[in-house]
C-alpha cells in the first residue's frame, strides 16, 4: 500500500479543546475537534441496563449513563444472529432491568441518542480484537493477495499464545513483524481482561473501558510511513503522546515534535482559515463555477452551477469541465466536513454518457482517499448521484454551531412587512379583551420603522376600528422576527 507524501498532522490543543489537521501537501485534508467538556463516545464500552424493549421495532432503549438513552437494534444483537439466518426476535433476548455489556458504535447525532452493539471490538495499533467471535479478518486496503495471506499466517500462528477470539488485520499491520503483532495481542488481550473484571465490581449503568482522547487517536489510527512530522503546540499534550507512543508506536517518536513557534500553529499552516471555509454554504470550483452544500437533519444536498465560467469552446465542455471540478471538491469537502448519511449530488446535466461516466469515476477515485465507509450509487434518472457515507461523529458544523437564533435554523427570516401583518391580526384577535385600554407593540427598529412610514395608515385604521390607541416602543435587542404586544 502506498502512503501519501508530504503529509503532516498539526495538533492543537488547549484547557477547553483539542484540534487535529491532516495535511497533505500543503492542503487540509481532514479535521477533527474534540471538546474537553463534550469528548466522544464512540468505542466506549458500558455496563448498561435495558430501560425499555420495543418488539415493534426490533429494538431496545438502554441506560449507559448518558444524557439521553442510547439505541440497540436487534442486527447489533450478537445473540440475536445465527448461522442458518434467522434471527432470534430481541424480546426473546432483552427484556427490561437486564445488565448488558454494550459498546457504542455512533455519536449521539442531533436529536437521537448514541447507536450500541453487543458485539465489543477493541481496536490497537495493528489489529481489532473481536473477543466474542472467532475469524481472522484482513482489510480490504491490503491490496496484494499475497501479503493478505502472510499476515493471516503470522496471526494465526499467534494465536495459540492468546486467550482466543477473532481478530481483523488493520490496513497499517502491512508488512509488520511477528513481534509487531503479538505485542498487539498482548495489548488487546489486556485490555479485554481489565473490562471483564471491571464488569464483574460494577453495577449498572457504568463505563468500563473509554476509548483514547483524540491525541492519542492520532499515533494508534492516523500514523503511518508517508507521516513527515506530528506538531504539537502543547507541551503537556506533547509529553503525553510521547509516553503512548513508547509504549505503543515506537515508530511515531521520531516524527512527533514539539511546536514552540510565535504564530499560532493552525495560523501558520492556514487551517483557520480553511476551517471558516468549511462552514459556507458556497465553495468556488477553480474553473469559476461553484458547489453549494446545505446539510438537513436526515441528509446532505450538494448543488453543482457553473456561475460565471463560460469556457473557451462550447456549453457541453463548460458544464463538463465544471462537473469534474466539483467532483474533485465534493470528496474534500465531504472529508473536510465530516460529513454522512444520505448524500445527494446534483451535477449539472450532461447530455453525453460518456461524460456522465468520467465525472462518477472522477468522483469515485478522489473518494477512494477517503478512509470512512462510501456506497456510490450511478446517476439516478433525475441526474442526481445518490451516495451514503458512514455517520459516526457530529459534522463539523454540528460541533462549531447552533441554530441561528433569529431564524431558528431556517436560514431566513420574515420580511418586516410579513412581522407587521402579523402583528396587527394579532391585535385583532386580543380585540375582545374588554379590559385593555391601549396595546403596545415592543418590536425592533425596523418593524416599529415601517409602521411608522409604509404601515402607519394601516395602524391608524386598527386604532379606529377596535377603538383603542396603539403605540410603537423600539426594542433595540429584539431580532426582526420577535415582537410583543403589551395589553395596558
């Protein structure tokens, strides 16, 4: 397998977050945040209890602690699978109070709460261990067969020093030493023993095992040969990482360095400014064309225009050349912006099927870098390329922001013309109040504006029509869609 040149991870971490970038030749590639208040729960393991059992839906809702309960489909069920494939029903497996060892295998996203399975992986530096199972597993980006098959040998001729289970061999085990890996398996093995014991002192719900912090992360899952350097802006993030690496990747020793620069690293590299970047809506395509990415609760709609690009032959290689740019830029941003679910890319319509296949192979060759789980679909009828991409972390906008506070989320807002008409049905409909002698509308500077200019014959016909007198406060915090009627 060959590993990308030039590739440099920043790591910055402070007292409330740590951040991580991966460039490659001098581009962002990924980034991650984790906030020290608000670390993941991806990879932990729990002792938790079932709270409710939904036979309808083939589920389970389970206490592990968290703010909300988490979820437990039956097809994460171990029990529930069998050889024949019919599944045992997960009322016949759960039932409620029960104690059950579960790990979470997605970040609470939104408004649902973290996804669980039973069937525990713990992941090292060359290898998962699967405790409960018993295959050997090689991943797919070990392209050659050969090497495949070396590897399983080695492991399977480890195997008989270990307490069991099955194992899958980790993209970055290629090539790796005997030694390599059974000091892998000692490790797993360990671990696995320390969540056995844990569970059997430990009354639920409760965390058994937690997985490492994002810094740590970095020299277990991201390190690899083509790494350059690993900076690190906080020393006592540093010293941290040193220590795990001795213990754990001896390799990554010689790459980790401590940043003690006068910029700030992520100025110095210009990740702030890619990281502004990457929370617009609008992403400009070198050609001059742009893609605008608007992210939904259930999925992610990305739309391909060629703005002000016109070309320098005809329409169709204009679009053409716009398609393939964005194509290129949809897989970075998708990486950028951690962004999964349903994905819905909407090309600029080629007439040409030729052209229509280059730009889904354009696509699916920069996906190719991508290291999260992709399923892409062909264009649909409607011209549209549907894919999906594993969902297991928050996006970067859903970490860095909240809904807009004006707009609820909506991304638009009445105009002050709608909040003025809306104001005075609203007086009309507090009319029947026989005590009110005056209405007072508290509003922000622009509605109580238009009253007094675009609207005031309006107003001046309500005061006649319920007569009672209205007046006008401006309310100088008040967003343009919020307003308050005072009965006095």
């Amino acid at each position: 397998m060959s590993h990308a040149v030039n590739e440099e991870i920043l790591i910055s971490a402070t007292l409330q977050e740590t951040r991580v970038a991966i460039i490659q030749q001098g581009v962002v590639r990924q980034l991650h945040i984790e906030c020290d208040d608000h670390l993941g729960v991806v990879g932990n393991v729990y002792l938790g209890r079932v709270r409710r059992v939904l036979p309808g839906m083939q589920s389970a809702f389970i206490d592990i602690g968290l703010e909300r309960s988490a979820f437990l489909h039956a097809d994460d069920v171990l029990e529930s699978r069998s050889d024949v494939g019919i599944k045992t029903p997960i009322e016949k497996i759960l039932y409620e109070g029960q104690t059950i060892l579960v790990q979470v295998i997605k970040e609470p996203i939104g408004s649902k709460g973290a996804r669980l399975s039973t069937q525990i992986s713990i992941a090292g530096r060359l290898l998962v261990f699967l405790p409960q199972e018993s295959h050997i597993g090689v991943s797919q980006r070990i392209e050659s067969e050969a090497e495949r098959e070396l590897l399983r040998a080695k492991l399977q001729g480890l195997l008989h020093e270990s307490s069991g289970g099955g194992y899958i061999i980790r993209t970055m085990a290629e090539f790796s030493t005997e030694q390599d890996l059974r000091a892998d398996i000692e490790y797993l093995n360990r671990r696995w023993n320390e969540i056995q014991k844990q569970a059997k002192l430990s009354v639920s719900p409760q965390l058994l095992y937690q997985e490492l912090d994002i810094s740590l992360c970095v020299l277990r899952d991201f390190f690899n040969e083509g790494i350059t350097k690993i900076l690190v802006d906080s020393r006592e993030t540093y010293q941290r990482m040193v220590n795990f690496a001795r213990d754990f990747n001896e390799g990554a020793l010689l790459r980790l360095e401590h940043y003690v620069g006068e910029r700030m690293l992520f100025d110095l590299y210009g990740v702030e400014e890619e990281i502004e970047r990457a929370l617009l809506r609008r992403v400009n395509l070198k050609s001059g064309g742009y893609i605008i990415i608007d992210q939904t609760e259930a999925l992610v709609a990305i739309d391909v225009n060629t703005g002000g690009f016109v070309g320098s032959s005809n329409f169709d290689d204009t679009i053409f050349k716009t398609n393939m740019d964005a194509a290129q830029v949809i897989a970075s941003q998708l990486r950028l912006r951690n962004l999964g679910g349903i994905i819905v890319c909407d090309f600029i319509d080629m007439r040409s099927q030729a052209d229509r296949d280059a730009v889904l192979n354009e696509l699916k060759k920069y996906l190719a870098h991508d290291h999260t789980r992709i399923t892409v679909n062909g264009f649909s009828p409607l011209g549209l390329v549907e894919m999906t991409r594993k969902r297991t972390h928050e996006s970067l906008a859903r970490i860095l922001c909240e809904p807009c506070p004006t707009c609820s989320g909506r991304g638009e807002i009445r105009t002050t013309e709608a909040i003025c008409h809306k104001i005075m049905r609203d007086i009309m409909r507090e009319a029947s109040q026989p005590n009110a002698r005056e209405y007072r509308i508290l509003a922000s500077q622009g509605v109580v504006d238009l009253f007094l200019k675009g609207e005031s014959q309006s107003l001046t016909r309500l005061s006649n029509l319920i007569d009672r007198p209205i007046s006008l406060h401006v309310e100088s915090v008040y967003g343009q869609e919020r307003y308050d009627i005072i009965l006095i």
